[in-house]
C-alpha cells in the first residue's frame, strides 16, 4: 500500500479490509515522513504498533 491511500483509510469513518501480516488490522494514522503507519489488530485494540505502509495490504 502507498502512504496516500493509507491516510485515505484512515481518515474515512469507514472500515477497510486491510492486512497486516496476514491479521486484519485498523489504521489509526500515518506518518507521511516516515512512511509508517500506526495500526492495531481488530481483535486486539490494545497492541497498537507502527509499521512501514508498504508492509500493509488492502484485500
């Protein structure tokens, strides 16, 4: 995935199918400059972590 269409997602009130690792994961934000992305698993919101954008995957 690309940093813009990874702030899209995160920025939009809606869920996206997107995968981190094979796990379905929420975009909190991103850092542009960084090309990470602050993300969590949807089955467990308290393991937040940051990863390169270009590591995720929309399905």
């Amino acid at each position: 995935m690309n940093v813009n269409r990874a702030r899209e997602i995160s920025t939009m009130g809606e869920m996206v199918n997107v995968q981190y690792s094979g796990e379905a994961v929420y975009i909190q934000s991103v850092n542009e400059e960084q090309a990470t992305a602050r993300i969590f698993p949807l089955n467990n919101p308290q393991a937040e972590q940051y990863v390169p954008v270009d590591s995720l995957t929309e399905l």
